[in-house]
C-alpha cells in the first residue's frame, strides 16, 4: 500500500511524529527569528544623550542676573577665567522671572540641568533668591560675523536634559509650549554623528522669538544670521521671518 500522509487531529494527546518534529522546528526557527529582529531594531536606536537633570538635588549658586536676551546667571569661573552663563528656567513650562534682578549679584536655589557644556539652572525656590549687592556690566558680546547654518529648533530646557530623548517629531507639541511658556529656543546645528553647535535663537535685534517660531519648531531649517558669542553661549540673531524651512 503506498505511504499515507500523517493526519493530526487536534482532540489527539499527540501528534504523529513527523507533524511533531516539523512543529518544534519551526517554533525553534521563529524564536530566533524574533530575537535577531529585536536585537537589530534595538542596536538601530540612537543612544540616549549624556544631558542629565539633577532632580531633587538642590543647590545655592551664586552669580549675576542678566535679563536679555533671555534669563541667565552669569557664573565666575575661579582658575579658568571668564564666565559662565546658566540659562534660568522656572519649574514645568516656564521661563524665568526675573524682574527687578538684572546686573544684581544674587545667591538662589535650584537644581542643574547640563548637557555637554551648556548649563540650565531650575528655580525651584524662585522666592528664595537673597540679593547680594549690584555688579558691574560684565563681558561684552562679540560677534563672530554672519553665517548660514542648517539645523532645527528645539526647547532648551527639555533638550539639555528634562527629557530623553528632547527632540524630535513625537516631542514637538512638548516643546512648543515649552518654548510658548518662556522656555529659550535653541537651534541646534549638527549631523548623524549628533548636535555640533548650539546657538541661542534672538531676532536681529537681540530680542526674544519665542511665540514668533512655534510654528518652526523641529522642521530642518535655514537660518542666515550673525553668530555671536557671550562668555560661553553662542547667539544667532535673525528674524524669523527670514529662516528657511528644508524638505525633511
């Protein structure tokens, strides 16, 4: 009689032999299978940044107010020379206030938000500021001339380490309001090797955009402005009705 094909009925405690083997084989193949794809799709993922929001942790920082063109604490630097220049932000979707404090030497409380060498300060006590005394006007800003540069908009707060990751299409609406609260935009120029620049945006005149580049906010981006420097920020200053929107 020839050889009949092996039926399996599925109330059977077993299946034929040959149905058994074929079965394992294939759950066998599928399981590596799986864990190669997640492998793969895990090892295509961008790392996360070393930006770092030292939440909880509250410290005084001593330095200088200065209101324009966003919020910062100029900070001395002992040995190194020079300043350094802390972003002030308040707590959530805010920007610093800071009225009555500009060119004042104040010691307040807060807690760090760095990535690579830019600094943000949250005033997470921003009742607790004591004023020291009154400063003198501190450095000059020098410009570095004008210069085209490509990159995207992003909230400075979230992208230097509020968030992981701060940037990209899924947190566009976050920064939005982030930088409609007062939040300094930042435009950050770089690569597929990561961020290169990161220059605080200002109109040509050295006054805040916030509200006047919501709509840009994450879209690659042509900016022709003149780049300037302030102890340790870099400035673009040019108006946005002049940026350049890219194809993505």
């Amino acid at each position: 009689m020839p050889e009949q094909d092996e039926f399996y009925t599925g109330y059977l405690p077993q299946a034929p032999p040959g149905v058994a083997a074929w079965t394992k084989k294939a759950v066998v193949l599928v399981l590596v299978v799986t864990a190669a794809v997640a492998l793969a799709l895990a090892a295509a993922q961008s790392p996360f940044s070393k930006a770092a929001y030292e939440f909880g942790d509250l410290g005084t920082v001593e330095g200088v107010v200065r209101e324009r063109p966003y919020p910062t604490l100029e900070v001395d630097r002992p040995g190194a020379g020079g300043a350094s220049r802390y972003l002030l932000v308040n707590p959530f979707k805010h920007g610093a206030t800071v009225d009555g404090l500009d060119g004042k030497r104040v010691a307040v409380v807060g807690s760090l938000i760095h990535r690579d060498d830019q600094t943000m300060l949250e005033l997470v006590l921003p009742g607790k500021t004591a004023v020291l005394g009154a400063a003198g006007a501190g450095a000059a800003e020098r410009s570095l001339g004008v210069h085209t540069l490509v990159g995207r908009i992003v909230d400075s707060k979230c992208w230097l380490g509020i968030m992981k990751p701060g940037e990209g299409k899924p947190h566009r609406s976050c920064a939005a309001r982030c930088i409609s609260g007062g939040i300094p935009p930042l435009f950050v120029v770089g690569d597929e090797r990561g961020p290169l620049l990161k220059l605080l945006l200002v109109d040509a005149g050295g006054g805040a955009v916030n509200r006047r580049v919501l709509h840009l906010v994450d879209e690659p981006l042509e900016i022709r402005g003149e780049v300037a420097r302030l102890d340790d920020l870099w400035i673009l200053k040019a108006d946005p009705e002049t940026y350049r929107r890219l194809a993505p």
